[in-house]
C-alpha cells in the first residue's frame, strides 16, 4: 500500500485531531526540528505546539531528543516525524473499527425486535432494561415506544463491509477473520483478543490442514 500525503493526513487527523495537520505538514520531509523552530513556522504558540508534538508522540508519529542549548541554559527538543509509523496506525485504527462495529453489531442481533426509544431521545434500553423502567424514560417519564432495530443492523453490516472493501487489512490477520456468511452475506468473527461473535454470526473455518 503506497503511504500518500492525502492517506498520511487522514490518519493522523483521525488518531491525533486536526490541529496536528499542520504541525505534520511542516515536519514531514524534515528532520531534528526544534519545537521553538515549528511554533516559529506554523505560527502557533509554543505550548500549543509542544502539547500536538506529545499527542503525536503518543501515538509513535514523532521522535525526538533533547539537547542543552550552551547560551541559554535550558535544553532544546529536536523532533521527527515518523512515516513508516503510518501504515501500523492505520492497520491499528482499521481493526480498532471493526471492533467497534462488530461488538454494537453483536448486541443489536441480540436484541433483535426488543429495543425501546423514548420519543425525546433520552435513552434507548432492550427489553430487560425497558422492563426495569417500567417502560418509561427515566429522564423525561414519557412512555417508551418499541423500536425496530432492523435498520441499525443493515447500517452496521454496511459499515463492516465498506471497511473490508476500502482497507487493505483484512488479509493481515491481527486477529480477526472476515468471511461471507454474516446474516445476509457478510461475517467476521473476532479471536485474537478472546472475543468470538456468537447470536446467528458464523465463524470462519480454519485453513490449517490437519496432520
């Protein structure tokens, strides 16, 4: 997969926040750039600047070291901006997605047909939870109208294809197994952290030939 600079920024703005773009952009083709120099450059105050640059670090995009600065007496932070990080992040955030999907995927086909809304948007519990209710909002007292969930199923089933046709993780492994036999023709089964899907969703059969 080529790292563009449209796919470099995507990224980070999705892991980091958009105010890390500008930062990135200046530091991209650089290298041991002080972090006075980038306040300096991308016209921002110098503790703005230093809070992106540790936000960025968190997530391995930059590296730095530091340098005592002989005149002044204080040391000096010189930063770098890591590209080959990118891609493990967005294999990261690609499989960090399928999680999420997959998991709120797991409960709406548990619960299918047994949701309830309250008319104000106030919450929105299944069956058990609505009956402890009493089936009313706890916040407002309103009754709770019984919700089909059929096309919050359709939108996450969407969802977990769209990322399986525009990523090109999925053969990767990190755990997950994307297959074709999810409801109405799409599954994924979560193993790498312990988490098997279950309620109707069909687990991919193993490759491995026995011996």
């Amino acid at each position: 997969m080529k790292i563009t600079n449209g796919k470099i920024y995507e990224t980070v703005k999705e892991a980091v926040g958009e105010d890390s773009l500008k930062v990135v952009e200046f530091l991209k083709d650089k290298k041991n750039i002080s972090d006075f120099k980038i306040a300096e450059k991308v016209n921002t105050d110098i503790h703005e600047i230093r809070n992106i640059l540790y936000r960025l670090y968190n997530h391995n995009l930059v590296s730095y070291y530091r340098k005592k600065d002989r005149q002044k007496g204080w040391y000096i932070s010189y930063w770098t901006f890591n590209k080959k990080r990118i891609k493990d992040l967005m294999k990261n955030l690609y499989f960090s997605k399928i999680e999420k999907f997959t998991g709120r995927l797991e409960v709406e086909v548990a619960n299918r047909g047994n949701f309830y809304l309250c008319p104000n948007a106030c919450v929105r519990a299944n069956f058990e939870k609505a009956t402890d209710f009493g089936f009313k909002c706890p916040e407002c007292g309103v009754v709770l109208n019984h919700q089909d969930n059929e096309k919050t199923i359709e939108f996450l089933q969407n969802k977990i294809k769209e990322l399986h046709k525009t990523n090109g993780f999925a053969k990767m492994g990190n755990g997950f197994k994307i297959g074709n036999g999810f409801g109405n023709g799409y599954s994924v089964v979560m193993n790498g952290n312990g988490h098997n899907v279950g309620n109707g969703f069909k687990k991919a059969k193993s490759s491995r030939k026995k011996r």
